[in-house]
C-alpha cells in the first residue's frame, strides 16, 4: 500500500474519528510539554563552583538553584505525563464499534490483517505528531512570554535554556512512535474480515493472588530501603550507586502495577456480590457487566490510582517533615524559612497530584462516553422494550463505584504503605549540648553571653495524615462521580428509539 494511500485512509472516517484525533492530538500536546518542561529542568547548567557554591544563582526558586533538587522537579513533572498518555490511550479506542466496520470494509476490499493495522498505527501516530507539534509551539513560544527578570535579574523559569535538538526530537518524534504502538497493541486482540470483526475470547475471570503478592513486593522493596542504608553506614560503606533507584522505582512499579490489576479481581468480586445480594435490575444488570468484563476497571482506573497512591505517599512524607521540623524546633535547630522551603515543595507535589487526578478523570469520562456509544444499541433496544432509563442510568453508575471505590481505597493503602517503611517509622534524636543567646546580634558576638543548653533525648513518631489521605480519597472520588454524571448526559441521547436504525 503506498504511503499517499495508507494516509487517505487513516484520516477517512465520521464525526467520531475526528473527536478521536483531536482528543489524541490534545493529549500528546500536553504528554509533549510536560516532557519538555522536565528536560528543559535537567538540562539547566551547573556552575563550577564560586561564592555560591554549585547552585545556579540566576533563579528565584529553589528547586532551579540547587542541582540536588532538579532530578525530583523533573520527575514530578513526567509524573503529569502518566494521566495524560492514560488520557491518550482511551482517546485510541473512542469510536472501536465503528473503527472495527471500517476496517472490515478495507478487508472486504482487499486490504490484508497487516496493512489494516497498520492504517491504525498510521492514524495514531499522525494525531500525536500533530499534538506533539503544537506542544512545540507551544513550549517555544511560552519560553519566550515568560522570560520575564525582576529587578535583579532574576528568572522565574528556566526560560534561558534550552534541552539540546537530540532531547527534543525524542519527545517530538518518539511519542507519536509510542501512539502508534499503543495502537496496535490494542487492536492485538482483534481480526478484521471482509465479513466483519472477530474479536479473540477476553478472559472473564480475575486475577488472582499474583496481584496482592505485587503488592507486596513493592513493599518488601521499599521497607528495604532504610536496612540496606544503615547497614552499609555500619560498615563505613556507601550502598552501590544504583541500588536505591532500582528498589525505589522497582517497587513503586509493583504496587502500582499489582493494585491495578487487583482492580480486575475488586471488580470481578463486586460484580458477583451484587448478583447475589443486590436488589433490583439496576444492580443485576451492573453486575453481568461487572463479572462479563472485570479488567474494564483496570483499563480505565489506571492513571486515577497512580495519582492517589502518588498522593498518599506525599500525605506521608509531609507528615515525616512536620514531625522532624518540630522536634528540630524543640531541640532550637530550626529555621523557619528551611521549614517554609521544604512545606512550599510539598504544595507543589499535592498540587501535581490533583491536577494529576484531574487528567486522569478526563481519561475516564473518554472511556465511560466510548462505552455508552459502542452499546447504544442495546442500551436503545432495552428502553423500547420498556425498562426505565433511570435503570440502565443507575446500572452505568453501579458498574463505575463498585470497582472504584474498593480500588481508590487500596490504592491510599498502598501509597501509605510504601512511604511508611521510610518515612513513617519511629526515630530517635539523641540529647545534645547547644549555645544560646537572648539577646540582639551586637550583645550575641560577644562569647560572654552565650549560654549552654541541654537539649535532653527527643523521640518522634510521625503521625498518620488521615485529613490529607481523606482530601486525596475525596478528590479521586469526586472525579469518578463527574465521570458518571457526564456519561448520563450522553446516556440519554444514546437511548433514542432512533439509535435502533444506526448502522
């Protein structure tokens, strides 16, 4: 097939098509500029040495001065950019009962399974070159409004550097590479014949203890952190250079990956509950659905408890900090704009998290629509048949809380869990000897007035953030309560009589 026909065919398609390569375009501008922010972070020099230190003084925000500080600025930043592919990967599938009829007709005109799947590849990836392109645009010309010094010269944003034309390219180039990949992954399952799409039998039971023994991996993983440290510390030792990072992002990997798939077993067991004690059809219908398809949960959950466990996890370490602040402060070593800093940076990472929480939500409300339009049909041919849209609308919200809630809920446990072994554990100050003084700075300089002070042994035990692990539940919740709301407006024109005649 020539490259000028596989692109005619890839953009060919209705109304739904064009929202699913805008929605995908949208989402890879967004994937691009938080990548580009975080290189553009990395990529900030590091001065030899001078009055300063190594720090970079042309910045007001700490987290740009100091190199030790950039790394986590950079990470947290990609971070944004897991919803947000999530966000992608669901605009891929909006419109599949279409799609799929569209590739039929291809099959039916000779077209073979590679070079259909290929279309779709073609058509992914040309969406986010697009996207990817207007994030571009966008990053060059933000970087030229938002170069704005103050008075002494001081920058805001890194908006005097730039990540080099390699780094560039990569993001540019290889998320669109990633978009099409995505899209024939997603079609693995799927066979285009002349005569139709026949579709592979999905597995309808649910996990089982592998995803709680991953879980519990990630936890082992991060409980060894502090062991590992203090036993090379014993023998006068540093830990190997990539030990920390590989338990730290081995592990949250594991947690985060064992507690999406555990959504499929909490849907799967939600689905027979309410089969056995659920009253009315809402219910009963919810739960066919539930227990016909339990990994409908985990696709679209995914990016939302990445975000919680994210949040909790933060919700612990900010409860370690306030706890070692004001054993600092007892013991006179603290210094309120130390104090103000490392709070400040926790206010970002929340702020991260619910902006996280609320691309994550846009992801689902794409996968709820993409749902009620591709069952139309059926949805239309049970109100003809008299049942009440009330039912089938309460049915839709069924299907999206009894998974949800249960898996919002272990993700906080999980997020707790694995900052607890590190931050949360019980530590001891020992007591020790300080000078003080209660006079100005000129009576201070004279050793005469200082004073010696026993600081006596101080013991601290972080305490549990039940108020920000409630915010982080509520905000997660909240956003799958928008999801269903939305997904009713659409129920109802989905539910026309006239959907009956739809092709």
């Amino acid at each position: 097939m020539r490259p000028d026909v596989a692109l005619r065919l890839a953009l060919a398609g209705n109304r739904t098509d064009t929202a699913r390569v805008v929605l995908t375009a949208l989402s890879a501008a967004l994937a691009s500029l938080a990548g580009l922010a975080a290189l553009t972070v990395l990529a900030i020099p590091t001065p030899p040495g001078g009055r300063g230190g190594n720090n970079s003084e042309q910045y007001t925000n700490a987290l740009l001065r100091e190199p030790g500080l950039r790394g986590g600025t950079a990470v947290a930043l990609l971070l944004l950019a897991v919803p947000v592919l999530a966000l992608a990967g669901q605009c891929v599938r909006l419109g599949a009962p279409a799609r799929d009829r569209r590739l039929a007709a291809f099959r039916l005109a000779g077209a073979t399974p590679g070079q259909v799947t290929g279309l779709v590849a073609v058509e992914a990836g040309l969406a986010s070159l697009l996207g990817t392109l207007v994030g571009l645009v966008a990053y060059l010309v933000g970087r030229v409004l938002l170069h704005r010094p103050d008075a002494r010269g001081l920058l805001p944003l890194p908006t005097d550097v730039l990540p080099s034309p390699l780094a560039i390219g990569a993001v540019v180039l290889g998320l669109p590479v990633l978009a099409g990949l995505v899209g024939v992954v997603l079609l693995r399952r799927v066979t285009a014949t002349p005569f139709g799409v026949v579709r592979r039998m999905r597995r309808e039971r649910a996990p089982g203890s592998w995803a709680g023994l991953l879980i519990l991996a990630g936890l082992a993983a991060y409980s060894l952190l502090v062991p590992i440290g203090q036993w090379y510390a014993d023998r006068g030792q540093h830990p190997p250079a990539l030990l920390r990072p590989a338990l730290t992002l081995g592990g949250g990997l594991a947690a985060l990956v064992g507690v999406v798939a555990g959504t499929g077993w909490l849907s799967y067991m939600a689905g027979r509950l309410l089969h056995r004690h659920g009253r009315g059809p809402a219910a009963l219908l919810a739960s066919r659905r539930l227990t016909a398809d339990p990994w409908a949960g985990s696709r679209t959950l995914a990016a939302l408890l990445a975000a919680v466990i994210v949040g909790a996890g933060a919700a612990e370490v900010r409860s370690s900090m306030t706890a070692d602040m004001a054993a600092n402060r007892a013991g006179g070593q603290s210094f309120a704009a130390d104090d103000d800093f490392y709070l400040n940076t926790m206010d970002l990472v929340d702020r991260a998290v619910y902006l996280a929480i609320a691309l994550a939500a846009g992801g689902l409300i794409v996968a709820l629509v993409e749902g009620i339009v591709a069952r139309r049909r059926t949805y239309a041919a049970l109100v003809a048949s008299g049942v009440p849209r009330g039912v089938i609308g309460r049915s839709v919200a069924w299907q999206a809380l009894a998974p949800a809630v249960p898996a919002i809920a272990l993700a906080l446990a999980a997020g707790l869990l694995l900052t607890w072994g590190v931050a949360g554990r019980q530590r001891t100050y020992e007591g020790h000897s300080l000078q003080v003084c209660t006079g100005d700075r000129v009576r201070c300089a004279d050793p005469a007035a200082l004073r010696t002070v026993w600081v006596p042994e101080t013991v601290v035990t972080p305490e549990l953030p039940w108020a920000q692990l409630a915010w982080v539940g509520a905000g997660a919740l909240a956003a799958v309560l928008v999801t269903v709301g939305v997904g009713l407006l659409f129920l109802r024109m989905s539910t026309a009589v006239e959907e009956l005649r739809a092709g």
